[in-house]
C-alpha cells in the first residue's frame, strides 16, 4: 500500500489519493517557473488504515449520517465523538513508519507545515477552504524536538479535523455524504517569506476576469488567512496596477508589495490560471528567492460566462441581460427547462449557472434601438436599465452597429414586452377572439399529440413551438400587450391633472376578469368547502407528513373530504399546471404535488368567512366603479375636461381589458408547456422502464437535442445526468446578476433615491401607501402561511403567490419593476408594494416590524422581531 508520496510523484489528478490540495500542488509543482516549497502527501490510505476496523468511528458516522444540516446539537456531538475516536485509533507501524521516513529523507529538523487535504475540497464546486484544519512551524527548530514525530502528531489532528463542525456543515449544505470523504495531508517545508497573501484572478466582487485582486500582508499569511489582519489590496489589469487600498494603520508610502513586484505575482497568477482552466484563489509568498505558491483552489463563488455564440469573433465584448429579472423567476432552471425556453424565445438567448440571458449587445451598440431597449428591460426591473445605460456609457466598450440588427426589443424578456401601439376601442372583442383562438389552439395539441412517442414526439414537440410563437408574439398580440402598458400612461396624467397618485392604479384593476385574480379567488372558494370539516382542516395540516401527489385520495378517507376533494379537483383542473418558478418546465406543478396549496388553503380558511371570493369580487367592481365617476367628474371641471375625461375613460376601459389579456398570456403557455411535459414524462416512463433511465425526471438534465438522442438511441447516459443533477444542485446557490458582461464582470445599476431617510432599503415604488407591519420572509410558497396584517418579503413573485396575496397587508421583493408580476397584483389588490430591494430577504429578518413606503419606494426597519 501507498502511504506517502512526494509531490514528484503524485498524479495531478489523484484527488481519491491526496485530496484536492495535495492534488493541486502535485500539478503546481510541474508548471514551469512557479516555485513550490518541497514536500510530501499523507495519502487517503494511510488514514483509511488506520480507522479501518474502528467500531466506534463506524458508529459515529452512523449517528452523524441522521444530522440534518439545521441539526446544530447533533452536528456538534457526533463530530466531537468522531475527532475523539480518530484520535485514539493507533497508528500501524508501517504508516508511521513511512511518514517518518519521508520527513527525515528531507532533513528531520523542519520546520514543517501539515495541512489538511480532504478529497472534497479546493474543487471547482466546492473549495471547503477553512473547514479543515492546518499547522504551520511545526517540528525542528526546538531543542530536543522529534521532527517526524511532532509531524506525525499533527498529520492525526488533520485527520481528525474531517469532522470539526464548520467541516460537517458544509458537506450537509453541499450534499456530499460524510463516509465518502477521506482525509490526506499535505507536508512541507516552511517557507518565511517577507511578505504573504492571497490572489484572485478574477475579481471576488465584480467577477471581473480580466483584474487580478491581491491581498498582501508583511510576513506569514496565516494572520490575514485567519481574519487578524488587514492586508493591502493591489489590482492589476493587463500588467498594470489599476487601482492601490492600503491598510488603515499603514501609509502608502510603506507598501507591502511594490507595483512591480505586484504586477510579477499577477503574472505568476495568469499561469496558474491558464494550467488549471479557470479563475484561481491562490495563496502566496514571496522571499528573496521570490513568489512561492502554497495552494490554488478554484474561486466557487464566481458566476459562470455564458459560452460565446458560433459568430462572435475572439476578443468580442459581449453584454448579457438576465432572463429571470424579466420573468420574476431567478432561481435555477434545469437543462430540459432551458432548452424549451430557448426554443420558445426569438431572442438571441444564451445560458450560465442554469440560468438564460439575452445577448443584448448589437441592440445596445445600435444608436436607433438602444434606448428602446433599455426602456424594455427597465420597465421590468430598473436596476437592470440602470446597468444597461452604465455600459452605453462606457468609452469603446461596445463594438459598432452590425450591419444586420440582432432581433427585435420585444423578443427579449419573451411574452412580457410589446410594441407600445395601442389598439382603437374597448378590445372587448379582440380579447375575447385572441382567447378563442388560444383555447382552440390549446385543444388542438392535446387532440394531435395523443399517441406520438419516441423520436415522433420529440419532433412534435419541436414543431409545435412556432404555433406556441405565434400566441406570444405575433403583431396582434404584441399591440394587445403595449395596450396594456398604458396604465403607466393613465396613471402619470392623472397625477399630472388630479395630482392623485392612487387613482391611475385602481382604475387599472381588472379584477376576476383577470386569470391570476380569478385563481386567487378560486382558492378562496376552495377553503369554502374545507371549513366546515374539522377531518379536512387536520388532514391538511399534517399535508407535509406524507406524499403530496396522494392528497386528493386521501381527501376521500376522512369525513367530509368528499366535498372539499372536488373542489380542490376542479381548481387544479384548471390552475393545476401552475406552480412557483412556472417558466421552467422541468418544476413540480400543483396538480403533481397538491399538498404545496395546503398552507394556502388552512390560511384562507383561518382569515376569511364564507363567500370572501364573491364579496372581493363585488367589491373591486363597486372601488372601480366609483373611483372611475368621480375622476371623470373632476377631469369635466378642469380646462378641455370634456376632451381629458373622454380620453381617460376610453384609457381606462382599454387598460382593463388588455391588461387581463396580458396575463392571460402566461397562462396560455404554461398550460401549453405542461402538455409538452405530461407527453415527455409517458415518453421517460418509457425508458425506465427499458432501464435506459433511472428516474423518469432524468430527462430535466438533459438538453433537449440531448433528449432526443436518448430517445432515438435507447444508450444511458448515465454519468452526464449524474454531473448534470450535481451542477443543478450547485448553481442553486449562485445568485442571478441582472447584467453579465463577456469579462464576468456582473453590473449591478444605481440603487440610490432622494428624500429616503437613513437606513431605509430602497427599490422600486409600485403600488402607493403606507403599511406597517410584521415582516414574514418567505423564501417558498410552500410556508407562505401568514396571518392577516403581515407583509411578505420574498425574493420574487410570479403568478403562483397570487394567492398569498389575499390576505397580506405589504409587499416587498428583490426582483422586478412596475409592470413585473408582483407588482400589477398588488396594484389589484391595493396592496403598498416596493419591489427590486436588494438583500431584502437577508437585510429583513423574520418577525421585525417594518414600513412600506409604496409611492416613496423604500422600506423603514423599526425594529427587531
């Protein structure tokens, strides 16, 4: 058996041997003029001989193995009894054999550093850096020490170290089982250099790839590494040094790392980087020898770059706008999700980190579209209009207008944007045809798409997304929704008139008519059926205990359950293929998992009497109604009231009617992707049961020309689903920049407004009043259970939280603007709303009292919950 090996001998990619750190500096210590101080590997077998046989870390493992990652109690113990237990174990004479000798072939009175090297970390997707522990200065160098033997001591603490708290909590985060990581250790010779630090080469703020960040420190790194000291920060672009921060107790004149030797270091960073293929955390020192590398990990936290198009040339800066600001849906998506909605989109689409973006760059470039697009892209989200206009801003950035225009504004945030033509009349009549033409389009693919499988289906499917296209964007449907955008019109020239800043939104309500109202109040109906059977209430209450997908038939086993199983069947019959995150086909729809409606559902029942749905309804219709009379009153007295008031009553009714329309626009294609996914679910029933998947949802990890491959070719593609699921569950930890460039820079737009009061977290004003109250933050629909008077904080909310809308007081979100979903239900509702506050689900706790300011666009904290 191996036990040690030398950096010389050890294979760059034997992570399973000497873990991700011995493995990254078996691979530095073969690049050509970097210089890394000599040593040695404690391999995973060494450790894996000594707690072989060891029955009480066997039982460790056992009792951690039942820690969840919230478990902090059980996290501590077992860890505690498994450092204890690795400590105790003996160490065969040929493992202590072997480390002795490899520390006295190198000279036995050191000194020596022991550093940890689990097989989990310095990875690309996770870096575990600090979890483990590590020991500088060990061994010669004090009279009487035993070199090896203090060595070998410290090489048992690291292993021990593979269960210190912080180490277990970070692979439950992670999901990385606790006994598939085994622990090696790295030994070398100490190094005292006189200055040390660590370097980015890819900026840990912006993500910018072409600027270098070095923290640099006089002396041993460890202090700054720990958080005991503040370095000076360098940046260097280029081979230039672009900016200098120094630390607060030193003056510039007395810098740690001078602009050449800086500039040096970055150089040694770039080759690291090119060996490895992607932006590196290196740590550093340097001596009068110079700059010696002790350990390069991947930077985890950097959001990836979308891979270039087949024709954008080497060089070419390229600018991309995020897909889920536009939607209201930031989280993830699946590969199978993102190809659809590829597929589904006209617009120049590229994805990163599971998520899309539009590559916008010739509209910006393009003098005549520029500022079209930017308004597009703000009216969803500022921040993201703010960010687009910084980069116009930007000298030569930019390339020149191509010749040939990439494609049109409104392709870009998909069924949410239009042209700005309004059409003539009411449009009572063309509402009505355009949803007469999508339900009988609707009813055609289920008829036609009965009996296709295998490759024939996914062809189907394919060919039927021009029909889904021609819904979403045809000119008809694009002068619909622009239409509907003049409630921003109405509402600026009755403050403008009236000086009446509420009237413009509620005249824009469209209340029932609108299919995301309607669903609201459809639940409400569906708590109607539930209250009066105490069996039903309890059976929904404990809905998280058992399997949701089951909830209707259990509804038939208690008293009562038959009424409200029919109404909870004729609600999902219609919503059903809704759900959070609703633009990825690939998440769990209502009518799969019905026990997600179950805190919606007891919350309505616990608010509300009987017959809230009718009474809500009756009431928009009469605040409409009235409000509508008395604003026309008003306009006849003004100067030209006549003209005004006739022009605003023909607003209002075409705002009310195409606005509905525009939610019905979502609608219609989720209910067309669910098809698509029933269809393609039957067809991976298919192949599980050939065994050529595991799991019928394998199929979300695929592309779909991958998908179609499978199908046609019946081959497992076992291990690309594997690396895609484990890629899935790492981007959801990756946060959604609104703007990415080519760079990797992420640019973030102003966040600053005047008048707001310090402290204050402010975003986007989007339904006026003010409210106080308790802050619930909610980051699932699936624990939206809030009281009445609560205001949710959440990070975003499309058409599936209209029914937590009911009962809530407030509204604040990180994501989106005056026309994104979240905002046009509060504004139906009349609920004070701010949206696009950065940080609100961290920066808000759960529990504190808040103020919503909804005309002023900022949130007040008043004070801790």
């Amino acid at each position: 058996m191996v036990y040690v090996l030398g950096f010389d001998e050890a294979g760059s990619g034997e992570v399973d041997l000497v873990g991700g750190k011995g493995a990254n500096l078996a691979a530095l210590s073969r690049i050509d003029g970097i210089r890394v101080p000599d040593g040695f590997c404690v391999t995973t077998t060494a450790f894996a001989r000594v707690i072989a046989g060891a029955a009480d870390v066997s039982d460790g493992l056992a009792r951690l193995a039942r820690a969840a990652a919230d478990d902090g109690a059980r996290i501590v113990d077992a860890g505690a009894n498994l450092r204890s237990a690795i400590l105790r174990c003996p160490v065969p004479d040929d493992v202590d054999s072997a480390i002795t000798e490899a520390v006295r072939t190198r000279g036995d009175e050191g000194p020596w550093a022991v550093r940890s090297s689990a097989t989990a970390e310095d990875l690309p997707s996770a870096s575990f850096a600090g979890q483990h522990d590590s020991y500088l200065d060990v061994g010669g160098g004090r009279t009487g020490a035993d070199g090896a033997g203090e060595v070998l001591a410290h090489v048992r603490r690291c292993w021990a170290s593979l269960f210190t708290d912080r180490a277990v909590a970070y692979r439950l985060r992670n999901g990385i089982e606790h006994d598939g990581v085994r622990m090696a250790v790295v030994v070398q010779r100490m190094v005292f250099p006189r200055a040390s630090g660590v370097l980015f080469t890819a900026d840990p703020v912006s993500s910018d790839r072409t600027l270098i960040s070095i923290d640099a420190v006089p002396g041993l790194g460890d202090a700054l590494v720990s958080g005991r000291a503040t370095p000076d920060t360098v940046t260097v672009r280029d081979g230039a040094v672009v900016t200098r921060t120094p630390a607060p107790h030193r003056s510039s004149a007395k810098v740690v790392l001078t602009d050449e030797q800086a500039v040096a270091l970055s150089a040694v960073g770039r080759r690291v980087e090119a060996h490895f293929g992607h932006p590196q955390d290196i740590e550093w020192c340097g001596d009068a020898a110079g700059f010696h590398i002790v350990q390069s990990r991947p930077i985890t936290t950097l959001f990836p770059i979308p891979e270039p198009a087949h024709d954008d040339g080497p060089g070419d800066k390229r600018v991309y706008a995020s897909v889920g600001h536009q939607q209201g849906m930031t989280d993830a998506f699946a590969p199978l999700g993102i190809s659809l909605w590829q597929m589904t989109s006209p617009a120049p689409m590229r994805h990163a980190g599971g998520r899309l973006f539009v590559d916008v760059t010739g509209m910006l470039a393009d003098p005549a579209r520029r500022d079209g697009v930017i308004a597009s892209l703000g009216a969803s989200d500022p921040r993201t209009g703010d960010a687009l206009r910084e980069i116009v801003g930007r000298d030569g950035f930019l390339p020149r207008p191509a010749s040939a225009p990439d494609s049109p504004p409104d392709a870009t945030s998909g069924p949410e944007t239009g042209s700005d033509t309004a059409a003539d009349g009411t449009g009572t009549a063309v509402v009505a045809e355009l949803v007469s033409d999508t339900d009988a389009s609707l009813a055609a693919l289920r008829r036609d798409i009965r009996g296709t499988a295998g490759t024939e289906l996914l062809d189907f499917i394919a060919g039927d997304i021009p029909e889904l296209q021609r819904m979403l964007f045809s000119p008809r449907t694009a002068q619909v929704v622009g239409a509907a955008m003049d409630s921003l019109t109405l509402s600026d020239n009755l403050r403008e008139w009236l000086g009446d800043d509420t009237a413009g939104e509620i005249l824009s309500q469209s209340g029932p008519q609108n299919i995301t109202v309607a669903m609201a109040h459809a639940l409400l109906d569906v708590a109607d059926a539930v209250r009066p059977h105490p069996a039903v209430v309890k059976l929904l209450g404990a809905a998280d205990d058992h399997d949701g997908s089951d909830l209707l038939a259990q509804l038939d086993s208690v008293a009562g359950g038959a009424e409200a199983r029919d109404a909870l069947a004729g609600f999902l019959e219609r919503f059903g293929m809704r759900c959070a995150g609703e633009i990825d086909i690939t998440t769990p729809r209502w009518v799969e998992d019905p026990a997600v409606l179950a805190p919606m559902i007891l919350a309505n029942v616990r608010r509300f009497a009987p017959g809230e749905a009718a009474r809500r309804s009756a009431q928009m219709l009469r605040e409409v109604t009235e409000k509508q009379d008395e604003v026309l009153d008003r306009l006849r007295a003004l100067p030209d009231g006549e003209d005004k008031a006739e022009r605003t009553r023909r607003m209002i009714s075409r705002v009310r009617t195409f606005s509905r329309y525009r939610e019905y626009l979502k609608y219609a294609m989720v209910r067309r992707y669910f098809i698509y996914k029933r269809a393609l679910l039957e067809e991976a029933d298919r192949l599980v049961r050939e065994d050529v998947l595991e799991a019928a949802e394998d199929i979300f990890f695929l592309h779909y020309g991958e998908l179609r491959a499978l199908v046609r070719t019946r081959a497992p593609m076992t291990e690309l689903i594997a690396r895609r699921r484990a890629e899935s569950r790492s981007f959801q930890r990756l946060t959604t920049p609104r703007v990415l460039t080519s760079d990797g820079e992420i640019v973030t737009g102003a966040a600053t407004r005047a008048g707001v009061p310090d402290g204050a977290l402010t975003g986007v004003p989007v339904s006026a009043g003010i409210i106080e109250g308790r802050a619930r933050v909610v980051l699932s629909i699936a624990d939206a259970d809030l009281s009445a008077g609560d205001i949710l904080v959440t990070a975003y909310t499309d058409p599936s939280w209209t029914p937590v809308f009911v009962g809530i007081a407030g509204l604040v979100t990180e994501v989106g603007g005056v026309m994104t979903h979240g905002a046009v239900i509060a504004r139906e509702y009349g609920l004070p709303a701010v949206v696009g506050v950065d940080g609100a689900t961290r920066r808000i706790h759960d529990g504190d009292r808040i103020r919503v300011h909804g005309a002023g666009g900022y949130v007040e904290i008043l004070g801790a919950g």
